[in-house]
C-alpha cells in the first residue's frame, strides 16, 4: 500500500464512531483504534455503573489517548448511565416548564461533570427539537417544549453546563424534529414545514447553540422539502443553512446511519452508502454506533469511502477537512473552576442526589383538587418505549407504595376500565400514562374510567395531552424516575392516611 493510500485510509477511518457489546473492549477495537478510529459510541449495553464505565474507557485511551468518546445521556427518558434504574435528573421538557435557565444550566454541568469522571468527551445532547404536533413519535419530553425562544434559553444554557465540565455537548436533531410524525429509525421523515417556518421557529433554539458555542450539531434524517428531496443528512443544502446562515464552524455529526430513513435495508453496504453521502453533504463524524459491527465491517465502511475518493464521488480535501474536525473535538478545555463536581446528577460518590430530585419537583404540575380517600391501586399503564429511550424502568407505582403504606400497583400492557374497576374493588384509583393521546387503548380506559364515578387521579408522563374527563391530575413532564417520585411525593401528601 502506497503512502498516499495510507494516508486515505487513514482519513477514512478518522470519522468513524462506531458502538459496540459488552462493558469491556471487544477485541476488534484496540486495531481499528491504533489505525485512527475517530471514537466510540457507547450505549446501555456498555454500562453497568460509573466505575465500570471509567475503566472501559480508560482502557480505550490506553490504547490512544485521542479518542472521541460519546454518549447520549440527555436525562430525563433518554439515559445510558442510569439505564438500568431510571435517570437521576429530569429530561429536557420538565426543566422547561420549571423555567430556570440557572437550574438547567446546573443540572447539564453535574451530568457533564459525571460523564468527565466516567471519562467520556462528547454528551450527543441537548436536542433542540420542539414539541410541534402530539403525534410526535420520536421526541416528546426529549424536547425544550413548543415556545422556540424558551427553548432556545433552555438549550445555550444546557450548553454552557455541559461544556463547562469539560464535555462537548451537542444540539440535535437539525433542522428539528418537532413537526414530524414519523421515528426516523423506521421510515424517512418528510417535515409539513416551509423554509420560512423553519427560519422563524424551528432554527431558533439551534441559533441559540451556535451563539453559546456548542461544539457539535448533529444532523436529523429529515426531509425539508423547498431543500430538496434527500434528509438533511445527506443533503448539502441543509449543511449550507448551518454553517453559511447559522454560523456553526463546529463538528457536524450524522445521526444513527443504520436508522432505516437513511440506510434502508442494506446492511453494511446500506451504511457505507449513507456514510458517503454523508460525507459529501458536508458531515464530518459518522455515528455508526447503535448498530453492532464487527471489525472486518469497520474496515468495510472505511474501504467504502476511501473507494469513493478514488472514484472521484467525494472530494479527498472533503474527507480531510472532516477528519480534522473530528480531531479537534480531542482539544476541548478542562472544566472551568466554576463547576461544582460535587452538584452532580446522583450515581457517583460525592455528588449531590437532590439535584435532579428538586428540578423534578419543580416541574410537577397539579389540575383539579388532588385529594385521595386512602391508599390507592396504582395502574402503570405501560406502552413500549422509543427507540431512543430504550427498556428504561418507568413506573410511579414502587414508589407510591414506598410512601404509601397499603397501596397496591398493577402494570399493564393493555386492560380495560371495567377490569381496573373491579381491581381496584373500591379503593381509589391512581392511573399512570405515557403520551396517553398517543395510545388508543390507554385513552379508551382513562376516558371510560372518568365517567363511572372513582376517587380518581390521572397522571400523565408524558406531553401533556388533551383533558381526559378525569378531576384530577398531575403531569409530571417526563418519565425519569425522579419525575416519578416528585409526582408521588405530591399525591403522598394528598392521601388520607389509614386508621
């Protein structure tokens, strides 16, 4: 192999960031490393607690010390390191409604302080998605809510936090998720919107990225049609509106290239077409990293675009220019003197668990009289999860019971009202739900129980949906299992206690 053809492959493999199994290196990785892996991606699969996530990493960096390593810990419904509990901080809707910017800013800078201690560099958050229709299936409460300038307060703050610490953050999903009813993980998303709508709502949290400074932008697998027909992944238009109007000189990342809206069915040679036109659309890092790949399909994919250099279909000095702001996410400063370590997000010796706790707390909403005869059935009424957020615990059933002496919980994947009733044989009735108006069988239930006369709460986790004729109720703005317990403190208080 030539010294030119050395240096292409190089290149080539500088901009992957590929995932893996398991919560020790697998043997593939140390080569693909020592041959200039551009990073890592880890998910809950590799975590099994903070010490253990610090020493992965550690041994990673062992085999070369630049290495990119990134996470998607966005709090609230979507984590990694509380993956097997639930996260210790509220998600990105919550802290909108609590509408502290001060307080977001300090719950990004103890996730970000956590994630330097576990020796991670780039958090793959703030989204800067908004809540645009109900129908939403990919974001929700993942989202800094509907208002693009509350939003846009909420994301610079949660990028100073982060980046304060130490760690890059990232502003995803450009151009915005928010107006799609489409997961991009299954089908190509088409956004309802105009190149003007964009312009006075959508961009505008990403706006307020760029001006704090965020390091990365990542890409969403979207389709703007005054853009053309390709997803702003793989569309050049997409990348001019980010770096020519919005003025991000940063690292531009791919969303999931294995997401169906992209790759389609192809398997490797799907993604190595994606990683491709990714590429020559003007991304830099191509996260590879929710799809299990071998070492023989990372040099796959780094074969593919080194054949697309040679065949002229992607600019060498394009890969170049890629390559080096991958690099440079390696030079990011220390934390600042102003983050407090000790203010973390809970789950890592000497960092403060109310954090997270209060911001919960703050965030709980309550509509009608919430007042409860005795100990109730709790109803977890359970619906399957994003894919971005995973097989997360949810649940407020345990910690009611924890609080509430008596209380009796029944998580169901699909019950009527007539069952509940008789269930609940008389007691009150505390119904639990996730985007309740997303789900036919959920609503049916909660509608159907409000006109049969209960001692009845709804609690609603999710987006707050439309009124469901229930008297009372609590949204909690998120699924985290802080959410959860701030919601379950609240009809504590209000339950009568048993003589």
């Amino acid at each position: 192999m030539s010294t030119v053809d050395k240096s292409l492959r190089g290149l080539a493999t500088a901009v992957l960031l590929p995932g893996f199994a398991g919560h020790t290196v697998p043997d593939w990785l140390p080569r693909a490393i020592e041959a200039g892996l551009g990073g890592v991606v880890l998910f809950g699969r590799n975590v099994a607690d903070d010490g253990q996530v610090a020493e992965l990493t550690s041994g990673l960096r062992a085999v070369r010390g630049e290495l990119v390593v990134a996470i998607d810990e966005e709090g609230g419904d979507v984590t990694r390191l509380d993956a097997g509990r639930g996260s210790a901080v509220p998600g990105n809707y919550a802290l909108s409604v609590a509408d502290d910017v001060a307080l977001t800013e300090r719950v990004a800078g103890a996730v970000g302080a956590r994630l330097a201690d576990c020796g991670v560099t780039v958090n793959l958050a703030p989204p800067a998605d908004l809540v645009l229709t109900l129908d939403d299936p990919a974001n929700g409460v993942r989202s800094f809510g509907s208002d693009p300038h509350r939003a846009a307060a909420h994301v610079a703050a949660f990028v100073r936090g982060t980046q304060a610490a130490g760690v890059s953050a990232c502003a995803k999903h450009f151009p915005g998720h928010g107006a799609s009813t489409t997961d991009s993980h299954h089908n190509l998303a088409v956004l309802p919107r105009t190149d003007a709508e964009l312009r006075a709502v959508e961009l505008v949290p990403f706006a307020s990225a760029v001006r704090a400074g965020v390091d990365l932008v990542m890409t969403g697998h979207l389709v703007v049609p005054e853009w053309g027909p390709l997803p702003a992944t793989l569309n050049p238009v997409a990348l001019r509106v980010l770096r020519d109007e919005l003025g991000f000189t940063g690292t531009v990342i791919s969303d999931a290239l294995d997401m169906k809206a992209v790759c389609g069915p192809g398997g490797v040679a799907g993604l190595a077409r994606a990683a491709v036109g990714a590429l020559a659309a003007g991304v830099d890092a191509l996260c590879v990293g929710s799809v299990l790949l071998t070492g023989a399909e990372v040099d796959q994919l780094a074969d593919a675009v080194v054949a697309a250099v040679r065949s002229g279909r992607l600019p060498e000095s394009r890969l170049a220019e890629a390559a080096t702001r991958v690099a440079a996410l390696h030079r990011r400063p220390a934390a600042s003197a102003g983050v407090d370590a000790a203010a973390g997000a809970g789950g890592a010796a000497g960092v403060d668990p109310e954090l997270g706790l209060r911001a919960a707390r703050a965030a709980v909403r309550v509509r009608g009289e919430l007042a409860l005869a005795g100990p109730p059935l709790v109803v977890d009424m359970a619906v399957p999860p994003s894919m971005a957020a995973g097989d997360v615990p949810w649940g407020l059933g345990p910690h009611l019971a924890e609080l509430v002496p008596g209380t009796q919980v029944l998580t169901t994947t699909g019950i009527t009202a007539e069952q509940i009733a008789a269930r609940a044989a008389g007691r009150p009735v505390v119904l639990v739900t996730r985007d309740a108006h997303r789900h036919d069988w959920v609503r049916g239930a909660v509608t159907a129980l409000a006109t049969i006369g209960l001692d009845l709460v709804h609690v609603e986790t999710g987006v707050p949906g439309p009124d469901l004729g229930v008297a009372a109720r609590v949204d909690t703005h998120g699924g985290a299992r802080v959410c959860l317990r701030a919601a379950a403190e609240r009809i504590a208080e209000a339950t009568a206690p048993t003589v």
